[in-house]
C-alpha cells in the first residue's frame, strides 16, 4: 500500500468495536507473512455525527492502541496485530485538559496530534506519557509554547513542532527534554534565535529551522546543543554565515542554502573539520574568498549552485570532494577556471555552463576543447591568461 493511507468509517451507532477488532484481524491475518517481522502501526478511523461521514486527521477521531507502540491517524503499510487494546478517548477532554485525556496512556511511545487546528495545551499536558518517544505536533497554530508544556517528558526522543506560527520560544521551554536528539522546527515564524533558547538540549543531533524568518543567530545560540551534528537553516532571512554560532559546533552536515548571503570568507567554515556536507544553493552568493573551504577536509558534497558567481577559486584543497554543483551561475570560463574545466571533467558534477565570454556562451565547461581562455582579453582567439 505504500505510503497510502487506511480509513475505518464507523458510526457513533455501532454497538462496540467489537466488530473493529474482527476486521483488523482478518485483514492482518491476509498480511501475517510480511508483517510479522514489522511492529504494527495504528489505523485511521473516521467517527460520523448525525449521519454524517467526517474523515479528519484529528487525534480526537482515531484509533488508540496501549500495546506500546503508537498513536496515530495515517498509517504507512501495516495494521495492528490480532490482540491491540483500543481506546476512544473522550474529545472534549482532549482538549480541555490534555493531561487528563492522557494520563492514562503510560505505555505510549509515539503519539501524533498533527493537522487537528488551534489547540491550547497547558503546562504539563504530557505529563505521566513516561514511555512516549516520539511526539508530532505539527499543523496546530499552536502560536508560542507554553511554559512547562514539556515538562514530565524526559524519554522524549524526537519532537515535530512544524508549521505552528511559533514566533518565540522562551528560555528553558525545551529543558526537560533530556534525551532529545531531533527537533522540527521548520514553517515557522522564528527571526532571532537567542541565547539559551536551545537550553537543556545536551542530546540533540539534528535540528531543522527551514523556512522561518530567521535574520539573527546568537554567538551563544547552539551552545547548549553542544552535540549538533546536523542543521537545517535554509530558506531564512540570513545575510551573512552565522559563524560564530556554528564554529563551535561538530556539524557533519550544514545547509544554509535560499538565504541571501553575498559573500563567504575564509573563516566561515574554519573549525567545521567534521563536515561532509555543505549546501549554500540558492543564496545570492556574488564572492567566495580563496581557502573559504580549505579546512574542510571531510567535505563530500558542496552545493553552490543557484547564484550569482562568475568564477570560483580552486578547489584542490579538498580531497574527500565527490560532489559538487555549480548549475544555474553565470559563469566566466576565462583561464581562472582551468582547474574546474579538469575536475568536472574527472569528477561527478553537474553540468557548468559558460555565459561569458560570448564566443563561449552556452557551451559546457567540460566539453570544450579549450583549456585557457581568453575572457575578450586577446587579439582574435588567442588566449590571453597574463592576469590570472
């Protein structure tokens, strides 16, 4: 079935679940040979009102199975085993006192509550879930966070706060989350991270900002998220690389790309030694310094493509590079690129195409035959490379 989703319509009529359960059963029984060895996932069901179908993703509609596995509306491919508990939970307690509808569910570990709209969820409204890992709270227009909204949640391992409209997070909202190690963040409405904002996060590794409105970054912004290994920051309102802020970091990846960053300089990137890659497509790059990547000796991948560069200083000086893409610039093929007319040619990389000099617009940096070229600076064809 893929990533198809599964709904049971059942009507508030129904005598019990009684005949649920039969259904689930005799569907998992027709699947038993592939699903044994895969842990059963929750199943959509839609309740009707006054005769009428509603299918809705909201929490307050689905299936609750206490076998402790998860809570949750799409499914991916599985359903639950013969034996799965289900709960209906009461949906003006859901949202009312969360805590209340929830404190029962112990056993817990993945909880979705994604596309369900304005939710108000008061302080300590996970409270008791002591086995839940992963919570989805996207797409509530949740607005800003509570203070101590997470409290009690210390197993938490991955939280989805996408798309909620949250402008602001204070200090200490995230610091009972221990063992966090991922966090989303992306469609949201952030424009400065400050100090402290991260705090309590000793355990995160991957942290995605993409898409906010993000035009400040604290030096002290990741200091707590010491153990950063992943981060996410494209489609902000950045103007310059957050160095300070990142160079204490042990990124292996760093994806910086549809900012609005003119130019890289050559301590950018100075401490990330661990990274492997780097993507800044899509930033408005006019400049890159020489030996802006030099200390990246890790590097695998570099994404420069999309912008406004003309010609690009060599490269030589990164020995894991695999791939590179340079597309969609306005490229000069004068002698200054001679390196990359050898590299791409040896390497994988996306086609380069000159735009300039005229003679040579249009064509592919690697197939030429020309190696040094003229940029207009010659009498006729010659090539003239006396300046570089």
């Amino acid at each position: 079935m893929g990533s198809a989703f599964v709904h049971l319509s059942l009507q508030l009529a129904m005598p019990s679940l009684r005949l649920i359960l039969m259904i689930l059963a005799s569907i998992s029984e027709r699947r038993a040979s592939s699903s044994q060895a895969s842990p059963p996932t929750a199943v959509a069901v839609s309740a009707t009102s006054s005769g009428t179908m509603v299918d809705t993703p909201c929490l307050a509609n689905c299936l609750f199975y206490t076998d402790q596995l998860r809570i949750t509306c799409p499914i991916q491919s599985k359903v639950p085993l013969p034996g799965t508990q289900l709960l209906q939970p009461n949906q003006n307690l859901l949202w009312s006192h969360p805590a209340l509808a929830l404190e029962h569910q112990k056993n817990m570990t993945s909880l979705h509550l994604r596309g369900c709209g304005h939710t108000n969820f008061q302080a300590a409204a996970f409270q008791g879930l002591e086995s839940l890992l992963y919570l989805y709270m996207n797409n509530l227009s949740l607005g800003n966070l509570r203070d101590g909204i997470f409290d009690g949640m210390e197993h938490l391992s991955f939280l989805d706060l996408d798309n909620n409209r949250i402008a602001n997070i204070s200090p200490g909202t995230f610091l009972p989350l221990k063992n966090l190690a991922g966090l989303h963040l992306r469609d949201n409405l952030l424009t400065n991270l400050h100090d402290n904002m991260f705090q309590g996060l000793s355990q995160l590794r991957w942290l995605y900002l993409n898409r906010n409105r993000i035009s400040q970054i604290s030096e002290n912004a990741f200091r707590a998220p010491s153990k950063l290994r992943r981060l996410y920051l494209q489609g902000n309102s950045l103007t310059s690389v957050p160095s300070n802020a990142i160079n204490i970091l042990k990124l292996s990846i760093l994806n910086l790309g549809s900012n609005h960053i003119h130019n890289i300089s050559n301590v950018d990137f100075k401490k990330l030694r661990f990274l492997r890659e780097l993507k800044l497509g899509g930033t408005e790059l006019v400049n890159v310094s020489p030996n802006s990547f030099a200390s990246l000796k890790r590097l695998r991948t570099l994404d420069l493509s999309n912008n406004n560069l003309s010609t690009l200083p060599s490269l030589s000086l990164l020995p894991a590079l695999q791939r590179l893409h340079l597309e969609g610039n306005p490229w000069l093929c004068d002698c200054r690129l001679t390196w990359l007319h050898t590299w791409v040619q040896e390497e994988d990389s996306e086609p380069v195409t000159c735009q300039s000099p005229p003679s040579l617009n249009g064509h592919r940096l690697g197939r030429t035959k020309v190696v040094l070229f003229s940029a207009g600076l010659g009498h006729g064809d010659v090539p003239m490379c006396f300046d570089c």
